[in-house]
C-alpha cells in the first residue's frame, strides 16, 4: 500500500513563504562560473528524482555526472528517499531539494574530483509561479550554477500553450533555435530550446543560480544527444532503472 503525504497546513505554508523569499534574495541570475567560457566546462551534473508507480512518497534520488565533450558518465549516485513533506503548488522543492543536497554533499565529500561546475535539474528554474523553482532553490544551497530543464511549459504570466507551441512550429527549424518565452509583464522566463536537429519537441530552460538564460542554452546544446541534455536523460534513465531492479529484486 501506498505511503500517504502529510496534510500541508497554513502555519507551513507560511514559513516555506518566508524561507523561499529568503534564499531567493541569494539567487543570481547571470553568470558566475567557475571557468571563463562555457568551452572550459568539463564536468556536468544533472539530477532527477524518480517516485515509484502509484506512490507518491517512496521514490529514488539519482545524481549523474557526465564528463565533456564524451558525455561519458564518471559518476552517479542513486538512494530510495521518502517524501513526505506535504505537496503545496509552488513549494515542490522544499518535498525534493532536501534529498538532492544530500546527493550533492555526499559527491563532494567522497569524490571531490568529480564535482559538477554546472548542474542541470529536471526541472524548472526561474520558470515558476514564484520565480524560484527547485533548480533555484537547489543552485543556492550548494553554491553550485544550475539550470533548469522543464519536459512541459509551465502556464505562468499568462505564457499559453498553444501560442507557444506555434512559435515551436515556425521558429524551431534548427539545433540551437529556441524561442524567449516572454510572460505578459513583458519578462523573459526562459525559452523554448531545440537542442538537437532530432529533436522534435523542445525542452523548457530556465536560470537557476549563476547562470544566465544564453549560457544555460548553450550548456544544454553542448550536453545534448537528443531532446532531452544527456546529464538529466542519464540521471532519469538510471533512477527508473534503479526501480525496475529494486522491484524485480523484492519479486
């Protein structure tokens, strides 16, 4: 039997408020490297938490590191975690952030040497109804630049799906094309990217910490083999198949 969460209350949703205003008030938004071009990066981590069929608590963990320009994985990290912090609309992060820390700090106390100088999170940066997205909230409390990558477009300031899919349509001819994705306040949250001249539908790519919306895109293209960039494909591949082995195990 599934794991129930645990019912969110106003007294939580009032502190997830105050402890979301104040690591985004740490958030930077342009670049802040640790190399001087994104030609020098060596190292790319990407993260993803993948929960079991029909349980919305017990799910795995998984931190990847892929090493460029081979996409050759070099390291990665997988654990069953439980989530039982309620889920409240626009406080995901604080359900799964907690695990990915973990995975982060038990990289760099174990195995220094592969440190990530970017990490890509399957999931969303600044595109978010608060503007701070796990991807943001994950990048401040490593202090690490990361990026967030979104599977689906997040309907914020008054961004529309079927708009957005026809500027895909027309303007997403070619590897690297991308489309800004500009809200009606006439802010630009991310943008539609085209990684791969295979891809067929693109990927959402936000800012997360210290990496500015064109070095996010380029980051993306330069760790893609297909729609989605090989760090987060690698790290969802790997978590479910975690799960498929840990079932047939218990079978």
């Amino acid at each position: 039997m599934a794991e129930e969460l645990s019912v969110p209350s106003p007294e939580l949703k009032e502190r997830w408020v105050l402890e979301q205003d104040a690591l985004k008030a740490q958030m930077v938004l342009e670049d802040q490297l640790s190399v001087a071009s994104v030609d020098e990066i060596r190292l790319v981590g990407g993260v993803d938490i993948s929960f079991i069929k029909g349980d919305d608590v017990n799910a795995c963990a998984s931190l990847v590191v892929v090493e460029l320009p081979t996409l050759t994985v070099v390291y990665e990290s997988h654990v069953m975690v439980k989530l039982t912090a309620p889920y409240i609309s626009g406080f995901l992060a604080f359900r799964e952030v907690p695990h990915l820390v973990a995975l982060v700090k038990q990289l760099e106390h174990d195995a220094p040497a592969f440190k990530p100088q970017v990490i890509l999170v399957d999931g969303n940066g600044e595109l978010h109804h608060r503007g701070f997205g796990l991807a943001c909230h994950l990048g401040v409390l490593v202090d690490i630049p990361t990026v967030g990558v979104g599977k689906n477009l997040l309907h914020i300031d008054g961004l529309d799906k079927d708009v957005v899919h026809k500027q895909e349509q027309t303007q997403l001819h070619h590897a690297g094309d991308y489309v800004p994705l500009v809200g009606s306040s006439g802010y630009v949250w991310g943008a539609a990217l085209r990684c791969v001249q295979s891809a067929t539908n693109p990927v959402y790519v936000s800012r997360g910490h210290r990496v500015s919306l064109a070095t996010a895109m380029q980051i993306c293209c330069k760790t893609a083999l297909h729609k989605l960039p090989e760090p987060v494909r690698q790290a969802d591949l790997r978590s479910r198949d975690y799960l498929r082995k840990l079932a047939s195990n218990a079978s």
